[in-house]
C-alpha cells in the first residue's frame, strides 16, 4: 500500500454513498481499504434495493476489500478486550493498525484508539 492508501470504516462509506460533500472531498482521491466486516455490513441492510446493491457493490469493486488473517482476528481480540470494543469495530480496527494505514471513522468508540 502507498501513502495515498486510507482505511475506512462502515460509517465513513456510508456517508461517502450518500454523496456528502466533505467525505467525498476527504475520500475521492484515495485508495481505499476496508475490511471484509464493512462489506457484509453495507450489503446486508434488510431494506437495500437492487439499485443501492448494484451501487455499493459498484463503489466496492473500486476498494480494496481485506479479508480476516490470524494476526488480524488476535489483535481484535486483544483490541476488543483491552478497549471494550464492539467486535465490528475491533476487527476493523484491526485490519487497520495490521496493514499500518490510517483508520477514517466517526464512530465515537473507536476514539479510545488514540494512535
């Protein structure tokens, strides 16, 4: 990955899909990472249409989407154990600090992640 690379989270792509301005503005010249939990998480809303489907799978074909590896389901743990952390959001974390590329969130939980 190059230092162009950013790691975002479920809320941030969510807010990327619906067009706001300043994610987009933050997020468009980027490659994007996310991990395998984000996928599920944008793919599995019980009302998503076929349009919203085609869409996010779409925007996704354009990411890099990482999948769990051993050293990235121990650091969950530890994260979720240390941190308190939903299990979500510990694996994303995760799969950030794993690949050393900075994490993009609004999710106040993960706050507690200064670094």
């Amino acid at each position: 990955m190059n230092g162009n690379s950013l790691f975002v989270d479920t809320n941030i792509l969510l807010y990327f899909l619906k067009f706001d301005s300043q994610i987009v503005e933050m997020i468009s010249d980027k490659n994007l990472i996310l991990s395998v939990i984000s996928e599920i998480e944008l793919l599995s809303f019980p009302d998503l249409g076929k349009l919203e489907e085609d869409l996010i799978n779409e925007f996704l074909d354009n990411c890099v989407v990482f999948d769990l590896s051993l050293d990235i389901k121990g650091l969950a743990i530890r994260l979720r154990k240390k941190y308190k952390l939903k299990l979500p959001d510990a694996i994303i974390a995760a799969s950030a600090i794993n690949l050393n590329i900075p994490l993009l969130t609004s999710d106040k939980g993960l706050e507690r992640l200064k670094n």
